[in-house]
C-alpha cells in the first residue's frame, strides 16, 4: 500500500470528533489498533516483526541479527492530547513507503533494513517523554518505568498488563540495540524553519540544551474583598513577575522559555492565594543563554527555581548529517527546540539523523499541525535516496 493508503487508514484511528485532535495514548486501546496496523503493515510487506522489552515494535527486511547491525527508519504513533495528525506517524509511515518503494525498484540492500514504532514518545498518559526509548537505552529504571502512573492512578505495569505485555520484561536492551548501526527519524518540521527557506525537506543538526524547572511561590492567604493592597502578600504578582522576566529574557538570549502549568492554592476567585506553583520550561541554542534565562526568572521573581530536569545539547551524527544534506540536494540543516527519541538514540552512541519535513504554518501539537501531501511525498523520497545511501 502506497503513502496516501496508509495515511488514509490512519487518519481516523484516536481522532476525537468534536476538536479534530489525536488523542493516541501509550498502552490505551487506540494504541493497541495502531500496533495492530503497524504489525498488519509490516507483514503486508514481509518484514518481520519484534517486539523489545519496552513494547517498541521493529520491521525488519532482512536478519539483524545474521546481516547486521541494520539501517532503521521510523518514529513513533502516538499523541499529545489533541495532537496533529503528523507528529509521529509521518515518520512511520514514510518509513514503511521507503521500504516498498525500495522493494519495488528491486533495490537489495547491503544491510537489513528496519522500520520502528517507538512506544509512548509523548509521554501524555505517564509523563515520560521518549519513555520506550529511553527504557531500552537504560536511561529511564526500568522500576521507576514501572511505577508511573497515569491520570486514573493506573501504573505503567498494570497498563502494559491490560495490553496483554509483560511488564517486568522491561530494561535496557542489548538485544534491540546490538540490532540498530544508523537510525534515521524523519519528522514533520515543528517551527516554519523550512517555510521561510522555501525548502521541502531539511536535515537536522542537533536538539537543543533544554530543562524544567518548578518555581515555588509563598503567599498569605486572605480575603480578597477586605486586605488593603498595602497588606497583601499576593504570590500571583511573583508568577507575573516571573512570567514576564522568562519572556524579557528569553527574547534577549535567543532562546524560548514559556510557563504552562500552574497551581493555584487555594485557586478561589475570591481569596489571595496562600501558594502558587509554577513550571518554567526553557531551551534555547546554547546552554549559556538557557541559564541566563531561568537566572533573571529567580532574581525578578524573588524565587529559587527548583531544577527538575535538564537535558544538554545533543547533536546528531554530524558527519552524517553533512553526507545526507549534501545527498539531499544541499538540503539546510536545522537545529530543534523538540526532543525526539532520534536523540535518546544519538544519547546512546548510535549513528543518528533525522529529516524535517515542511510545516508551513510551523504549528504543532495542536489539530493545525499540517504538511503539505507533495512535501509527505517529498520525504519519502528523501527517505528512499538516504536508504539506497546508507544500505548499498
Ligand atoms: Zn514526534
């Protein structure tokens, strides 16, 4: 089946009808339909499915095993809660379009070639981004993994259970990696980076130093009708303070930094708030400037931020990246504010690159997130040229 089959199959599965929005969560039975379409997938095309410890699935033409380590292809399927229809599965199923079209032209690769469905790259249900790379790479406990829990209070472990997995499979993987010599993501492009060049097609350079930290603001609660303004001890006035400087400040590092998430003690509309907790998140190109930002947050803020993780810049093979840019038709390399299991991989030592493809409205996340179906078409080319590279 070509890419518009696939993309036409897929377009309904976790599509929530009254905003548009994927709702495509790890372990739910949504998830369950697309690993089943995944696996109905691979095998339309003889490839042979595993499954690893962490539940990612792999497609492998060719024995990894016996012929590798392998090239593979891929991304993930799930979503963040009223996602695009392109984060993610335009990776997979470009992947799979590449592996026909390599099938197609009689191409026989040197290597095995695998295409992979990460499991629960968003982390919208447990909280963990990347969680079923980050499992297998060893750099999430495979305890901690365990107990995560979702909304409902449900656990990761009871959730793989339902699904019919094991969960005290979980752990790093040697197996699977042993497997993987170059992995390739390609992505739909989350900024108008390529838009403003007027390219369909970029390659990427690294991801960018990002971390979060959590901002406790102390207040006094009182009545909000009878303390005079001279008396109050309002932390809200702290959190604008603090979301004001994080924009000031970003905007002069070249970095971005947004506080999303807030909580509010006791959240009346007509008391002062005793409490405010507030989450920073910052990136930006270089760690310097990240820094720079959450400083002038804490001394505007009158608040210590409270590191809650931060993540160093991780570049992408960059070798790599120059061979497959200039494969590409001299395609623009460009770097990312986003995380993406390309990074965990690269994290881990593997040979990693990942491909962009054009958003022109630079939106995701959200039910607007949109490619163009030339540009879907111009990455599986791209995708096609970069295999015939790297597996001849
Ligand atoms: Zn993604």
């Amino acid at each position: 089946m070509t890419f518009d089959g696939m993309w036409a199959e897929l377009l309904p599965v976790g599509r929530d009808p009254q905003t548009g929005g994927y709702r495509r969560f790890a372990w739910t039975r949504t998830d369950h339909d697309l690993r089943e379409w995944f696996a109905a997938e691979a095998s339309s095309r003889g490839l042979d499915l595993t499954v690893d410890r962490a539940g990612n699935q792999w497609a492998w033409w060719g024995d990894p095993d016996a012929q590798g380590p392998g090239l593979v292809l891929g991304s993930h399927l799930d979503s963040v809660p009223d996602g695009g229809a392109y984060d993610g599965p335009l990776g997979v199923v470009t992947a799979l379009a590449t592996v026909e079209a390599l099938q197609r032209q009689g191409f026989r690769p040197s290597r095995p070639i695998g295409v992979v469905n990460f499991v629960d790259e968003e982390g919208a249900r447990f909280g963990i981004a990347c969680a079923g790379s980050r499992i297998i790479t060893g750099v999430l406990d495979a305890d901690r993994a365990r107990g995560l829990r979702d909304g409902d209070g449900r656990t990761l472990a009871e959730a793989m259970t339902t699904a019919g997995r094991d969960p005290r499979a979980l752990g790093r993987d040697e197996e699977t990696l042993r497997r993987v010599g170059t992995f390739v993501e390609l992505h739909v492009e989350q900024g108008r980076g390529l838009a403003d060049l007027d390219r369909a097609v970029a390659v990427g350079s690294t991801i960018w130093p990002h971390g979060r930290w959590r901002l406790d603001l102390a207040g006094e609660a009182n009545h909000a009708g009878t303390t005079r303004l001279e008396d109050r001890h309002d932390p809200m006035l702290s959190l604008a303070a603090a979301i004001t400087a994080a924009r000031d400040a970003a905007s002069g590092q070249g970095c971005v930094a947004t506080v999303g998430k807030v909580r509010v003690e006791p959240n009346g509309v007509n008391a002062i708030p005793s409490h405010v907790t507030a989450w920073l998140d910052a990136r930006g190109p270089a760690e310097r400037g990240v820094r720079a930002v959450v400083e002038e947050v804490a001394e505007r803020a009158g608040v210590r931020p409270v590191e809650e993780s931060w993540t160093g810049p991780t570049p992408f093979d960059p070798a790599l990246a120059a061979r497959l840019a200039a494969l590409l038709g001299d395609a623009p390399v460009l770097a990312t504010g986003a995380g993406h299991d390309a990074g965990i991989l690269a994290s881990a030592g593997v040979p990693t690159a990942m491909l962009f493809v054009r958003n022109p409205t630079g939106v995701s996340h959200s039910p607007a997130e949109h490619a163009e179906h030339a540009d879907c078409l111009a990455g599986v080319e791209a995708l096609t040229a970069v295999a015939r590279e790297l597996a001849s």
